[in-house]
C-alpha cells in the first residue's frame, strides 16, 4: 500500500499507526453523527484530519451533490484540474494540474481591473473550468469568481473543492458555493488552506486509481 | 506595502480587514502573556493565525534561542534554505530554497535504508544544512535526522523552523528540537503544517527584506 507516499516501513508504520488515532479523533468529534457520512467520505474526512492535526475538520466538511463521485469519474476521464495557488499545484498526485496566478496575462488584468490575482487567474481559465475540476485553499475572491463563472456565464465544472482559509470573506464564498447544484467539497467557517484542499482532492484522486485497478 | 503578495486593491483590503481581526484574536487568546513576545515574534504569530485561520497557534508557537534574529542575518546573507517537501518550497519567497525528497538518490536510500524519504533527504542535504536554514513542515523523521545531524555530525544550522504535523512522533520531535541550543522555532503539540512552516519563514524573509531597504 502507498499511503501518503510512504514508500518505507518506518513511513507506513506511522501513517498506519496515525490513521489508527485519526479514527478515534474523528469518533469522539462527531459521536453519532459519523453515520451521516458514507465510506468514502469519512475515508476524505480522515485525510484531512492527518493533514491538519485538526479533529474539528469532522464538524466542518460538507459534501454536497455527490462530489466524490463525480470527482472520481472526472479524474478517470483525465479531466484538468485548476488551482488557486502553485503550493496547491505541487501537493496534487496527478499530472493535468494548472495554476495561473503567476501567469504575465493574469499579472496584467489584475492589475488593470484592481482585482486579485488569484481572481483574475481563474477568469483566465474559464475553458478549463468548464467541464473540468477546481480546486482552491486559499482565496475567497478566486472562489466568489467560480461562483460568478457558474451564475452568469454557465460554466459546468464537474467538482469545485472550495475550501479557502481566513477571517475575511472566505466563510460567505464557502457558503454561497453551497448553494449551487455543482457538486462541491466545502468547509463550514474561517478554516480551510492548502494541506485541507490538496488532501480533499488526492483522496479522490487515490479512489479514482483503487477503481481503476 | 505588498502585504501577503498582495497587489491589488481588493487583496490588500481583505489582507488588512483580516490582520484587525487576526490580531483581536491573539489578543483573546494569549490575554496578559501577549506581553511575553516582542514585536517581531508578535508579526509571526499573526502571519501563522492568518494563514490558518487558527487562533490556537497563538498559544503553539515557541521561539528558542532569538531564532528571529539569526533567520535574518542568515537571510540577508543569502544562506540557503532546506525544506522538507515540495509544497513549502514553492511557497517560500526566495531564490536559494532546496527540497531533495524526489532527488533519485534519496529515493534509493530511503528504500535500501528502510526510512522515510524526507529522513534521507535531510542527510542527503547535510552540506547546505551546515550554516543553512532547515524549514520543516510535514515529516517528523526528517526532523528527527535534522536532530541527530545537529547532536552527532556537529552540523550548525543557523536556525530550524520545525513545525511537522501528525499524531504520531511529530510532537516528540518538535519537544527535542527545543532542547538544543540552535536557534529554533517550533509549535506544542500534533498541529502545525505547510501553511504554518511558509508563514513562518516569509515573515522572517519580510523581515529581512525591510531592514535591508
């Protein structure tokens, strides 16, 4: 087994032996409120409870309009994935990921229009959006423009993880990607970031390979 | 001000609307003890509350041996930096920053050896870890290697920011580390993490970068 890369006995044993109190974290977290979860999603719970150190991630995921399953077909169909930010970008085990905040075009119309960056980046790849999987941990703006995309100029992504981190807007953009009919992975409140986005999204991605094999 | 790499109007008013909250926070938490931190130490803690959106690091984070002070020195020295994974690499703000846990060779190692990857990637690094920066934010072995490079080797790193996450072994690394004498900075307990390691170190490059204009 590769569980989180781990290719050492000493890796395995710790990731084995962390799972083992993750487990436990997420019981005492949710009693039994577990049963509203199914496997797979507990299996996503998990992850990010190991990634964070952060048992309060039980209470806080939501998964709306069956998005593991319709992540885990999309990444069968090598569908593209776009990031708000490069960290997100390398922590992802897959090789169709894309980020633009640094692309000179986005630079530019940020710029010019007195937008973020990372808004201005997925406005620039709205084609790939379209049909494809987004994933953002950091910025509230670049997820209130995914949601504008949505709304108003009827882009489809197959999987929006929407899980930016902070005090300010990040907690309404999670909420009003809730409201929509696209399958999306959310967090309730301020939390979220880059270590809670890229394992939402590898555990899907570990899902998809378990299915194909 | 480029706060947070923030250039346009919209990213620096969300960057300060969240720092007046951030800062209320930390206040809430640390109440009369938010005396014990000087102003720098105060910067940082703001900078890891924000990127986690996590009042409780208020609390975590511990400063040894002025590791603020020797991390700029060695900043504007242009000493190089060494990172556990791959993730906190691309976050950092600087252009001297090493990650050797995909180097084929520490590949080899760790499976002849039977440890971790980022275990051999640090002994793979020992030359730059001499006199160099060692940011840690994920695996606990690697600054288990750090450690015994540190006790048994005579390696000196001008400071260890040490701050992996996990149930297992993650603490115990972290409460040795803070037994030596290198200037370190480390977090109490499982939390800590990619976004807790890059905030720490870009607000000690930010440091830097000021004192230098």
């Amino acid at each position: 087994m590769d569980f989180m890369g781990a290719i050492s006995k000493d890796g395995l044993n710790i990731a084995n032996k962390s799972r083992e109190i993750v487990r436990k974290k997420i019981k005492e977290v949710l009693g039994d409120k577990i049963n509203q979860f199914n496997e797979k999603e507990l299996g996503i719970i998990e992850r990010v409870v190991h990634a964070t150190a952060d048992p309060e991630y039980a209470k806080l995921l939501v998964f709306k309009n069956n998005p593991i399953e319709s992540g885990i077909k999309a990444i069968k169909n090598k569908t593209p994935i776009v990031t708000d930010v490069n960290m997100i970008k390398v922590g992802i085990r897959y090789d169709n990921v894309h980020c633009y905040i640094d692309h000179p075009k986005v630079y530019d119309v940020a710029k010019k229009e007195g937008i973020t960056r990372a808004m201005a980046s997925m406005r620039f790849a709205k084609d790939l959006i379209d049909g494809g999987i987004v994933v953002i941990g950091n910025s509230p703006t670049a997820l209130f423009e995914v949601i504008r995309l949505i709304k108003e100029e009827n882009i489809k992504p197959k999987l929006v993880i929407g899980v930016p981190v902070g005090f300010v807007q990040a907690s309404e953009s999670k909420e009003n990607l809730r409201k929509l009919d696209i399958p999306n992975i959310t967090t309730i409140g301020p939390k979220g970031g880059t270590p809670v986005a890229v394992s939402i999204i590898n555990g899907i991605i570990a899902y998809a390979k378990d299915e194909r094999a």
